[in-house]
C-alpha cells in the first residue's frame, strides 16, 4: 500500500521551480534608498520632497539628522528611514548616557510609525562617516561609545527590535595598496576601532554601513578605467588569483568583503549606504555619464550574480548618493561635491533611470515656487577691471562650482563667468537689490543669460540665506580651496 503522505509526482516540480524561485529572491537586493541631504541654501520644503519620493516609488530614505520638519513631512508615508546624528553630537553622546535618552525620545520615540501614522524609521546612523580619513582622530574616542549609549537608549524604549543602530563607514576605511580585494584591509589606523564597532554590530545583528564611491576611486586610480567603472562589457577584466573583477564596484565591494574576514567577520551583512555619481563641477562628471553609471549599476544590483567572493549574495541594501544638489555642501573633496543629485536642487531629473520599478522616467517635483525670473549679470558698460576680484568674493559665499575645469559652465568665456559668479551669489541671497552691486558692476536683467548646458539658475523661494552671513569660517574655506582654481577661470 502507498504511504499516504507520499507527494504525488506532478506536484514535485512546481514544488521545486518556486523552491528556487524563493532562493533567488534571497540573493537579490532587498531595497534601494536615497540619501536625502539638506545642505542647500534654498532647500526643497520637505513635503515636496516627500512627494518626489513617493511619485518616484522610492521606499527607503537616509537622512543626515533628525529634523524635525523632515520627520514630520515623512510621517504616515511608509517610507522607511534612516535618521542621522551628526558628528557634532558624538561627543556629548559618548559621555553621557542621559543625552542618548534624550536624542532617542526626541528623534525616534517621538516620531516612531505606530499603525498608519508616524515615522517608519528602520535605522540609527551614529555619526556621518565619522572614521574619514581628512577628520584624522576627531572623532574616533566617540563612535562607539554613542552608539553603545544610543543602543541602550532604544532598548529602555522598547525599540531595539525595531531600530538597529549603525555607523556608517566612509570609503576610505578600507583600502588595497595593490588595488586587489584579497589584499584588502582596514586603514591601521582604524584597526581597534572597527573591531570593537564590528563586534558591537555583530551582537546587535546590525549590518556594516560602507560607502564605495567608484567616481573618486577613478580619478584616484590610474589602474581604473572610465569603462571599467561604468560596467561596460568592453572592460578591460582585473584579476585576482583565480578570480576575475569586470568592474569597479565588485572590486571595491571584495575589498571591503576581504577587509571584514581579516578582522573575523567574514558573513557580516553589508549595506552600501552611499553610491553614485556626481554630474557637475569636474571632469568626467556629466548627466550622460552619470545615466551610463546608474544604469550599470541598477542592472547589477537587480542581477542574482553577487561578487566573486560573494556570489549571489547582493548588499541587503544600498541608497544612492544622493537625490537633490545642495550648494552648501563642504567642496574639500572636490567641486562636483555640490551635484550628486539625480534631481537638480529644484527637484527636476537630470537623466533616465529605472529603480527596478519599471519605469525608466523619473517623475519631477511639482508646485515648486521660485523667485522672480530675474538675473544678476555683469554691466558690460562700466569699467571692468575689477570685475575679477568681485567674482572671486562672490565666489567665496555662492556655489561657483560649475565654473570649475569640465564643470557645465567652464566654457563660457570671460565676462559670461562674471556674470555666472554675481548671479549665483543674487540669487543666494534671495534676489536682494543690494547683492547685485558688486562696486556698481552689476546689472539686474529678466532675459535668461543662460547659454547651452551653462543654466544660471533662479532659487526657490523657500530661503535659508540669512544664516549665510554668519557661516564665516564655513565660507573661509570654501574661498581658499577655490579661489586659485576660479582665479584662473576669471582671466
């Protein structure tokens, strides 16, 4: 007699087929995010930007702090979130173990998705790329010490189940003086501390926060080509004993993967917190090629193909870097630090790309509310032969980032580019009559003095300009990392 719990043999291979179905799911990515940052001088409101989020279908957000109106114009959208502490805050929230409770009540409980309202905030991101190489030892006494403090915050909130708390890491914690992943490793350095943030990790179940960045990796890398970077099949191969790297994000993503079994822990879970590509302010930095890149790097995460050290295992999750411009952001690194957006900083899409949604169009903001159509230009009629210094201190202050060499606006000749400096630094400063004066050699027009793919943009009306003034030291080093390289723009 048949045994009666004997499955009958038609249902075998529907059974097996949706076995494998599940297993290749798993090796997928599980989201992609967005960072949304909020260096601008003229930002987005936040409900607007909530609404380019959801037209968009993007379901995870990363954020850089925890504030109040971005939290409130998040709430009841089911988007899940990453709420940051800046690293300003390590410090007191290493030290005192009454100041993470009182972050977490504040930032987290307060705001904490409960049914159909609140927040849906998934992660605490302890500092913003605290261990990078530029800061030295600034803040690695604090890291670990806050989020241990943060941790046992969420856990007298009842919310360790619900929030992990992480630190994301920069891209140059990790490192290959042979550019190959299997000599990958921690910086020295950083040796103690990641192991101690590892293990915290580890004992939480939290993932590893990386950004892998393979626009600076380029232009830092003469062993890196552009096509390597962009995942194109004609790539020249890297390899590495028997293994075989096709680009440069499998690459870097070994590296770090290696960098992580040298230390014991080799299965840590890994999220790319930050990865794109700039579209302005440098060579290389173009909206075509940032398509290119995005699309190669859509396609790859979207594949079961994994790395060659983690094949078919994708990162859990990855948010480019990042959705909007911001003009405020710190240009140390470089000028094309103020144009990683895939939407300029009014909100409008600057290329094609397909989050796995099945729409390749990204949807614009909308209602978005500028200042009058008007522009500050260069009064052709008066003597000129100050006109350069005057550029150069309006470049101090307003984002004259586009001017740089392979910038969008570094081929407009001499006195286009003074005109390009007066009306960036109007229009920051909310279009006031006093800031197009300039010794008396600015002009206010209402006929666009934009030319080609050179736009002399028009802000929004929305305006944070009044804490310009006060940002000196801020502003000092924007003026003496940029003047040599606009001085020569200008002449």
């Amino acid at each position: 007699m048949a045994n009666s719990h004997q499955m009958p043999p038609n249902l075998c291979p529907i059974i097996f087929f949706f076995f494998f179905a599940i297993l290749g799911l798993a090796s997928r990515i599980r989201a992609i995010g967005v960072n949304w940052g909020t260096a601008a001088s003229h930002p987005l409101p936040p409900p607007e930007v909530v609404e380019l989020l959801k037209s968009n279908n993007i379901t995870k957000v990363k954020l850089f702090d925890a504030d109040p109106l971005v939290l409130q114009a998040l709430s009841g959208s089911n988007i899940g979130v990453i709420v940051g502490i800046p690293n300003s805050m390590l410090r007191s929230l290493n030290s005192s173990k009454k100041a993470a409770e009182s972050w977490v009540h504040d930032n987290v409980t307060r705001y904490f998705f409960n049914g159909g309202s609140g927040v849906r905030i998934e992660y605490v991101a302890v500092g913003d790329e605290p261990f990078l190489q530029s800061y030295v030892e600034q803040f690695h006494p604090f890291v670990i010490g806050a989020a241990t403090n943060i941790q046992a915050a969420l856990i007298r909130a009842n919310l360790e189940s619900k929030v992990k708390v992480v630190v994301p890491c920069s891209y140059d914690t990790f490192q290959s003086e042979s550019s190959l992943p299997s000599k990958g490793h921690f910086r020295s350095d950083l040796n103690k501390t990641m192991i101690q943030l590892l293990t915290f990790l580890s004992k939480h179940s939290s993932p590893f926060f990386v950004t892998i960045s393979p626009f600076v990796t380029l232009h830092q890398n003469k062993n890196i080509s552009l096509d390597f970077t962009l995942f194109k099949e004609t790539a020249h191969p890297h390899n590495d004993s028997h293994r075989t790297y096709k680009n440069s994000f499998d690459l870097s993503y070994d590296t770090i993967v290696n960098a992580l079994s040298t230390v014991g822990f080799p299965k840590m879970d890994i999220v790319v917190a930050q990865i794109g590509w700039p579209t302005d302010g440098s060579t290389n930095a173009t909206p075509s090629i940032a398509e290119t890149f995005m699309k190669g790097l859509m396609n790859h995460l979207h594949s079961k193909l994994g790395t060659p050290l983690r094949p078919q295992n994708s990162p859990i999750e990855a948010y480019i870097f990042s959705l909007l411009d911001e003009d405020q952001r710190s240009i140390t690194t470089g000028n094309f630090e103020r144009h990683w957006g895939i939407f300029t900083f009014d909100g409008q899409a600057k290329y094609r790309v397909d989050f796995g949604l099945g729409s390749k169009n990204l949807a614009n903001a909308q209602n978005v509310e500028y200042l009058p159509s008007k522009w500050c230009v260069v009064n052709n009629n008066k003597d000129l032969s100050n006109a350069t210094a005057r550029a150069l201190e309006a470049c101090s202050v307003a984002d004259c980032t586009a001017l740089s060499p392979g910038g969008s606006c570094s081929n407009i000749s001499w006195p286009g580019n003074i005109s390009y400096a007066f009306n960036s630094y109007y229009q920051q400063h909310d279009q006031r009559a006093d800031s197009c004066d300039f010794g008396s050699l600015g002009l206010i027009t209402t006929v666009d003095p934009s030319v080609d793919h050179c736009r002399f943009s028009v802000e929004l009306r929305t305006s944070q300009s009044n804490s310009l003034d006060g940002s000196f030291f801020f502003h000092l080093t924007t003026w003496l990392t940029t003047t040599l390289v606009f001085l020569l723009r200008f002449t």
